[in-house]
C-alpha cells in the first residue's frame, strides 16, 4: 500500500480549510458553487491520497453533478442573495 508523504496531504487538507473559510467570506452564489466545486475536488484527491479511489471517483461525481445543478439554479434565481 502506497501513501503519499504527509506534507502533499497537509497541503490538500489547508486548501479544504481555505475553501471552506471563503465560502464565508463572498456574497456572490456563483462564487460560492464554483468554491464548492473545488473543496470537491480536492477532497476526491484526499481520498486519492490515502487510497480509496473508489469514494474518490463517488466524489468527483456528485461534485460534478451537484455544481452543475447548483449553477443551474443559481443562473435561474441571481447571484446575489436577497
């Protein structure tokens, strides 16, 4: 079994902390899935890391499929909340 060295993972794990504190931070909705997306996709690559592809690739895809339904709705209703 293959681990990847502990500072690529510390690095992945400060960008999800990082991702999370901004979507906080932003009034914009777009902004904000498209922050969503990206905390999802480095988490798919943590589970990468620690050798669980098989909830990596069910990450990427509700990632996938949850961005794309939230820009839908999102270009539907406005960017900014009320």
């Amino acid at each position: 079994m293959i681990i990847a060295p502990e500072y690529i993972i510390f690095t992945l794990l400060t960008l999800l902390i990082l991702a999370i504190m901004a979507i906080f931070v932003f009034d914009d909705l777009l902004l904000m899935a498209i922050v969503y997306g990206g905390y999802s996709v480095v988490m798919a690559f943590v589970w990468q890391m620690l050798n669980a592809p098989d909830i990596a690739i069910t990450e990427a895809a509700v990632a996938i499929g949850s961005s794309v339904l939230m820009i839908t709705v999102i270009s539907r209703l406005g960017r900014r909340p009320e």
